[in-house]
C-alpha cells in the first residue's frame, strides 16, 4: 500500500471571470518513505495541489471536484469529515511554507508556538512537553535551544525561521511532509543547509516528502522521483536521474534550459516563452502548444495523454521499486501510443 | 551602597544610573504614598475597620509602597548581575514600548491617568472633608460656609450647599474613571469577540452582524444613551455603563473584523491550519492577539469618549441618581452659578479635561507607537 495515491486530483476554484482549474486531473504516488518533487512555474497549480491533499484549498474543501480521490495509506481523505482532518494535518501529514518570515505568529514566543504543536498532537504536557520543544529545536539545528525557545520570530533570520517551521511539522511525527518551495526565500547558502535538514531528517524518520518548487536543482537534490506539473496537469513524470537525463516533454526541456548550471558554462540561458496561461481559460488542445517550439497541428487540437513510455533500459527494470515507479510523458511527439520517442 | 540606597528610597539608585524615567516615577510613588500614609496615619490605622472603599485604599496604599520597594530592589539586583545584557523584557512589545516612550506627551497622558487612578483609590485618605458634608446644615452649623470661593481651608471652594468642592472632585472620581473603564472594557469584549467571529467566519454571520452595527452607528450616540437611560430612569450605574457601551462596541466590532480580515490572510494562519489546529483555536489563540494592539488604541479614546458623554449625560440631569457624585453631575449642580461662583463648575470641569486629555494622548501615542509607517512613534 503506497503512502500518498492521488487519483484524477480536481480543484477547481470560483474567480472573478470564471471557474479556475487549477488543478485539473493529477495523478501521483508515493511510496513510504519515498520523495516525490513537483515541479512547474507559478501559476501551474502546485500550492492548490499541496493544499487540496491537507483539504485546505482556499475556498474551502467543496472546491476538490467530485471524481477525484486522494487516499492516504489507503484512507480517501476527499469528503472526510473536519474532524478526521484535522488529526491528520499535521499528525499524518504535515506541512512547510514558502515564506518563513509570515508563516510564525508575530506575537507569540518560538517555544510556544513549537510547544501548541506538541500540545496538539502529542500528550506530552508541562515539563515534558517543554524538553520536547528543545529536543525538536535542538534537532532541526537551533543552537542553544533552551534559550532561544523564548525568542520571538523576529528575532530570528529567515533560515532559523524555516527551521522552527519544520520543528513545527515534526511535533506531530508526520508520516509525510510536504514542504511548498521550503527554500524559495532564503539565500542560497541557507538553500542547501534547509535542503540538507529536510532530506536527513526525511531519512531519518522515514517520512514521505513531497518537495514542490519551481526549481529543478532544488528538487533534483533531494527527490527520487519527479513529477513536471503544467497548467494544473502532469506533463511528465519519472526517476530524477532518468527525466533529468533525457526529458521527453518540451516542457521538461524548457525548464532545463531556463537555469543556469556550474557545468556548462558556455550554453546560453533558454527562457520558455510567454507565461502560464490563465486557469479560466486553457488553451485547447495541448496546454502548452502555444509556447511550444516543437508544435505540430495535432497539439492546437486534441490533449495527449500520460502515457508510460518504454523502459528506456530494460534491464535495469527489477530495480524499479515501488518509490520510483515508471516513466511517463503527455505529448504527440512521443507518439500515438507514447512509446516512441 | 547603591542597594541599601534602594531599601530606604526606591527608585534613587535607578536616577542616579540616570534612569530618569523609571527612577522619578517610582520614587514619586514610594514619597508620595508615604507621605499619604504618615500625615493621615489616624485615618490608615481607622480604615482597618472600615467600608470597602477603606479597605480598597488601604491595600492600595500597602500594594504601593510594597511594590515601588520590591521593584526597585530586584531591578537594580538584575541590573549588577546581568551587566552587558538585557536580563529580561525583549519580546515582540518591546519596540512598541520604546516608541511610546519617546513621545512625551504620550508619557505624559500616562502618568496623569495612572496618578488620577492612583488618587481614587486612595481618596479616602486625601479628601479632606467628607463628601456630603454640609458643614452651614448641621446643628449649630456656620452659615458663611456657603458659597466660599478658593482658600486654604477648601482649597477648590464650597459649592451652595457649603459641601468642600475638592473633596466632591475626589469622590466623584469614582464614578467618572471607573464608568469609562467599564463601559470600554465591555464593548470591547462585545464588540471585539462579535468582531472576530464576524471577519473570521464572513458570510451570512458576517452580513447580520455587519448590519447590527450600521444600525447602532447610525444613530446619533448622545440620542441613543439617553434614548436608553430614559427608559430605565432613574438609571443606576449599571443602566449607564451599559448604555455606554452598546454605543461603543460598533466601533471596536468594525476596528477588529478589519484586522481578522488581513491577518487571516497572512502566512502564519494557512501554516497554523495546516498544522492541524482548530478554527476557534486560531481565531481566538493566533489571531486575536495579533489585533491587541489596535485595539488598545480604540479602547484609550473610548475611555475618554465614554467620560465626556457620561459627563453630557449627568449635565442634563439624567446621569447617576441617588446619593453618588461624578463630575459631569458637579458641573450640572455649578451652572446656575458660572458666572459669579466660577470655581463650583470650573474646577470638576477642569478634571473632565484632565482625564479625557490624558486618555487621548496616550491612545494617540500608541497609535503612533503601533504604525510600523511612522517608523515608530514621532512625538507631536
């Protein structure tokens, strides 16, 4: 039984001009224990997704379509009561923020806030509950945490900021983290230490993590697996290694192309033209046909589908666990079928 | 040396480490009570056995000297011991703190309304005469105790009634002070608690209790009190809280949705939800803290607003009724003699003056002190 199984995810939301689909028609697995990175641009619906798993899309749970399922250790959490909900945020499944200069309570301590989420999820209280904030503090790498718990958030840098976030999410000992572009505001150095932090203490404990940023360095650090989300559909998805080696969808290359690496110092950066299109109004078709460089007529009108592609090495196919999984693309230039690219 | 300084006069080592502010204040606390409690020490040994407000002044005046005492010690123990860092206070308020301090007239205000509430607590030690003394009534009474203007014996004068115009300004304290306190402090638990929920849950509860407050906040507030008052008259002091606070709670109600509004928008509320916590729970547990501050600055205005207006209310003689005294009340009493016996009106109008003053300066100055703009509190 996989960790986190997402069947045919709908979130759509009421906007001024229309109905948003923003998240329209996603499938993902994840293993236990296994790390799965979502990738795509702002505006591709990868918050809504991370939110519509905790039942929090913004409007309120009725925004997930009828159809979709997410099940949990084989539990549907779509149409499950408030109550059961909010035992699994942040005791199942727990969740880490962009932004960790807002995402503290400005008026309250650091240890307090640490300490309402121990005091929720555990029953640890009093003096316990207050050496089980320093021992959290103390293993997401806050010096001194005995003294610094009485500090307030402001008095703390962005990175300290992130970390007492993520001691936050680990008082109710997740089975799954899902960190929403953990590293998105910090400095770079702090980049690697907070990946660093997220990826052994996923290790460690033996969590799921779901890893969404909009970077494919960050994800490709950390995650086994990669999911490319584009205009709230997967476009492509498969093994880090093997979709960095050889993206099949144009998509997946552009992204590729839009950053620079330490590498390859001479090739020149390739921006993807144009932005994501309003979720009002996808394009027909393929969605991403009009910024693609290699459209053919077929792509203005019908959608392709995620088809798995052939194992790009069969011998290698034994050793493709459960937390991996197959590959698999959303594109006409792969073919009727998908597999012959 | 400088603690045993401290034992004898609290407040002198801190001056003299030119803590000027912290060190006047408590040494004018510590000088003062006991100057209080040494020149009427027959009255502090009666009051042992007296009414409540004897007892009240007593513990006020024990909590006083106690206090100044005690603090002064720890503070200078914490400032030898914890030299080159700040022993305590550091958190979120601290910044507010400094920036209100640096307006002086905001310190001011302060000061005047923690001495004003200082002295009602201790009136019946300070007044010199009884309240309802008609010294020209009693058997064998002075008749040319009426109507007497400023002097040494009644240092405010003697109103028709040859009662001492000082010592009424005193006991009328009582009321005035304390039905601003209490009406602000219920309308803004009213008001505040309708607020949150309101711009918490939004919707339908949101539209009823929105509309509630166009209602009350169109009519005028005077009109409504004595709408009000009238009904019950003669109102007793709880009638007129009340009906000073259902004029004010609208106010605090709309301050407070406002706030909820933008903060449940923040960051900190999404992570909080996804860490699993209630919605009451973050509401009222990490929400509402965060609108404290404005709300504070609401509720010092109001104090002052609720004064004037209970004021208005005694003025045209439907204030508190039965033997009490407030200030609007004395000046009601005064007006048929303005013009020649001046100091029968002036001098409970000057106190109205006083406090509903100091209230504004110290909700301006927190106002300023809160306004991250002003890059914390210019002084006027």
């Amino acid at each position: 039984m996989s960790l986190l199984e997402i069947r045919n995810l709908r979130t759509h939301l009421a906007v001024p001009g229309g109905i948003a689909r923003a998240v329209d028609g996603v499938d993902l697995d994840l293993g236990e224990g296994g790390t799965v990175g979502v990738v795509g641009e702002s505006g591709s619906g990868k918050t809504l997704l991370a939110l519509s798993i905790l039942g929090l899309p913004p409007g309120g749970p009725d925004q997930i379509i009828d159809g979709s399922s997410i099940r949990y250790r084989g539990e549907e959490l779509v149409g499950v009561g408030n109550k059961r909900l909010r035992e699994i945020r942040g005791g199942e499944i727990a969740m880490i923020f962009q932004e960790p200069m807002t995402s503290l309570n400005p008026v309250f301590t650091v240890g307090d806030q640490v300490r309402e989420s121990v005091g929720l999820h555990t029953s640890l209280r009093g003096r316990a509950g207050k050496e089980e904030v320093v021992r959290l503090l103390g293993e997401v790498g806050i010096p001194d945490p005995s003294a610094r718990m009485r500090d307030y958030p402001h008095q703390f840098s962005g990175g300290m900021r992130q970390r007492v976030m993520i001691a936050m999410a680990l008082a109710g000992k997740p089975s799954l983290l899902i960190a929403d572009e953990p590293t998105t505001a910090l400095d770079v150095t702090i980049e690697a230490q907070i990946l660093d932090l997220i990826k052994e203490t996923q290790t460690r404990l033996g969590m799921g993590l779901l890893l969404i940023s909009h970077d494919l360095r960050t994800v490709s650090k950390v995650c086994e697996r990669l999911v490319v989300l584009y205009a709230g559909r997967v476009v492509e998805s498969g093994p880090t290694a093997e979709v960095l080696a050889s993206p099949k969808h144009p998509y997946t290359r552009g992204l590729m192309g839009s950053r620079l690496s330490m590498d390859d110092r001479r090739k020149s950066l390739r921006p993807i033209p144009g932005e994501v299109p309003e979720a009002t109004s996808w394009p027909r078709g393929c969605r991403f046909h009009p910024r693609c460089g290699e459209m053919i007529p077929r792509c203005r009108t019908r959608e392709p589908d995620l088809l798995p592609l052939e194992a790009a090495a069969p011998d290698s196919g034994g050793a493709v666990g459960p937390t991996t999984g197959v590959r698999k693309a959303r594109c006409w230039l792969l073919g009727e079928t998908g597999g012959g690219a | 040396m400088g603690r045993w300084i401290g034992l004898v006069l609290p407040g002198l080592p801190q001056l003299l480490r030119r803590e000027a502010f912290k060190g006047t204040s408590v040494l004018l606390l510590w000088l003062g009570l006991l100057v209080v409690g040494l020149t009427r020490f027959d009255r502090v040994t009666a009051a042992f056995d007296g009414g409540l407000h004897d007892r009240v002044a007593l513990l006020t005046l024990f909590i006083g000297l106690i206090g100044a005492w005690w603090w002064s010690f720890r503070d200078d123990r914490s400032h030898r011991i914890g030299r080159g860092e700040v022993p305590y206070g550091s958190g979120a308020g601290q910044g507010v703190w400094e920036a209100f301090r640096r307006n002086r007239m905001a310190v001011l205000g302060l000061g005047i309304i923690l001495t004003l509430y200082l002295v009602m607590l201790l009136t019946p030690f300070l007044a010199p005469f009884e309240p309802e003394l008609r010294e020209a009534y009693q058997p064998g009474g002075d008749a040319s105790r009426i109507l007497n203007p400023p002097s040494v014996r009644n240092i405010m004068g003697t109103d028709q009634y040859s009662q001492d115009v000082f010592s009424r300004i005193l006991y009328g304290a009582r009321i005035s002070l304390s039905i601003g306190l209490l009406a602000v402090g219920i309308s803004v638990t009213l008001g505040g608690l309708l607020g949150a929920i309101a711009g918490y849950l939004g919707g339908r509860i949101d539209w009823v209790i929105m509309r509630a407050v166009d209602v009350v906040m169109a009519f005028p507030k005077l009109v409504l009190i004595i709408v009000i008052v009238a009904v019950f008259f003669p109102a007793s002091l709880f009638v007129i809280v009340v009906a000073l606070a259902f004029t004010q709670w609208p106010f605090m109600a709309r301050m407070v949705r406002g706030e909820i509004l933008s903060l449940k928008e923040r960051e900190f509320t999404e992570a909080a939800r996804a860490l699993g916590f209630s919605r009451r729970r973050i509401l009222f547990r990490h929400l509402l803290p965060n609108a404290v501050g404005p709300l504070t600055v609401v509720a010092a205005l109001g104090i002052g607003n609720a004064i004037v207006l209970e004021a208005g209310l005694s003025f045209l003689g439907l204030g508190v009724q039965g033997g009490h005294t407030s200030w609007g009340k004395m000046v009601f009493e005064g007006r048929d003699f303005l013009l020649d016996e001046w100091w029968i009106a002036t001098f409970p109008g000057l106190a109205i003056v006083l406090a509903v003053l100091a209230f504004n300066l110290v909700g301006d100055g927190l106002r300023d002190a809160l306004d991250p703009r002003q890059g914390g509190g210019a002084g006027p």
